[in-house]
C-alpha cells in the first residue's frame, strides 16, 4: 500500500471506531470487523505500517549543505 491508502485506511477505522461500528468502508471494499477490538488492532497495525514507510521515505533524503570559507 502507499503512504496515501494507508493514510485513507486510517482515517476510516478512526471513522468507524468513533461512530461506534465496526463496519469499514473502503474505496472498493468494506470489512465487517467482529469486535472492536478487531478495529483497534487494525487500526494500531495500519498506523505502524505507515510509520514504517514515512521513515524509509524520509531516509531517502538527504540534505546539501553548503558554506563559504
């Protein structure tokens, strides 16, 4: 998945956990989760991968610095 999907995923398990249901509707797709701890598992689980990608993301950068002596 991208940073993108994730990041939409994410906001759709919070939108699900936070109107108390543990139906998930995806762009293409809906997950029915059997409890709510299902939801917060994905959630965790969702929210780590993107971590993961943002920091390999992020340590492909690298910044030139410059002076002059």
């Amino acid at each position: 998945m991208t940073i993108t999907e994730l990041q939409a995923s994410i906001d759709a398990l919070k939108r699900a956990k936070y109107s108390g249901v543990k139906r998930v509707q995806y762009t293409d797709r809906a997950v029915e989760y059997n409890s709510f701890a299902d939801v917060d598992k994905a959630l965790r689980d969702a929210e780590a991968e993107l971590s993961t990608l943002q920091a390999t993301a992020a340590a492909g950068f690298t910044l030139a610095s410059h002076s002059r002596d």
